[in-house]
C-alpha cells in the first residue's frame, strides 16, 4: 500500500445515547483543536492539524475526523470514524505515512455498516 497504509476496524456494543456523546465530542475536536503545535520527546516541534471528515450516510449517527502530524521529514495522517448501528459502533482508522485515500475510507466505512446492518438483521431472525 502507498505510504504504508493501514486501515484498522473494530466492532464494540454500548448504550446508543453513550455513543452519541462521544460521537458529538468528536464533532467538537476540528473546532477545539483545529491547529496546534505538539513537541516530540527530544524537543522537535509538529504541526498538528484537525479537520472534519465527510462520510457517507451509513448506520444511525456518524462522525470522522482527520488528524495530520507533520514533522521535518514526514507526514502522518490518520482518519478516525466512529459510527453508530443501534447499540453497535463501528470504529475505524485509516492511516498512512502520505494522503489517505478517501475512497479507502469511505468504501470502509459505508460496507462495513452495511455489513453489520445485515448480521444484525440475521441474529434477530434466528432468536
């Protein structure tokens, strides 16, 4: 994959209104965090950036976020998505040492919940 890319995904049940505070709180981070600078352990400094993320209309509620970190040399940017099925969340990061792609995510991200639209559906069928 182009820079390293890896793209991580977990599957966690919580009280859907726990979800949806922690989904809002992420909405709050492009304001609250937009732009910093971050020292590293000897002292180099990083531009931080903190931006939205467009997703697609998958599950009840969403969010997304894209963290960039760039120091001398490089660049790290990391897409961080949560969203909400019922009582389910999906979280996932897509990150790579270069511009994640955003079909990457958002293929990711609306498959998933589809996916896991569809074994819910079938766990209540079987009960």
């Amino acid at each position: 994959m182009a820079g390293g890319a890896q793209i991580h995904y977990r599957i966690t049940s919580h009280r859907p209104a726990d979800i949806d505070t922690a989904l809002a709180w992420l909405g709050t981070l492009p304001d609250a965090c937009g732009r910093f600078t971050a020292r590293a352990d000897r002292g180099a400094l990083r531009d931080v950036r903190v931006t939205g993320l467009t997703l697609p209309e998958a599950g009840d509620a969403r969010q997304g976020l894209r963290v960039t970190v760039r120091a001398e040399d490089a660049v790290l940017t990391v897409d961080l998505v949560a969203v909400r099925l019922g009582d389910d969340a999906i979280s996932l990061t897509n990150g790579t040492l270069a511009e994640p792609a955003d079909d990457a995510t958002w293929t990711a991200v609306g498959t998933g919940a589809e996916r896991l639209a569809e074994v819910r559906r079938q766990g209540r069928a079987q009960v």
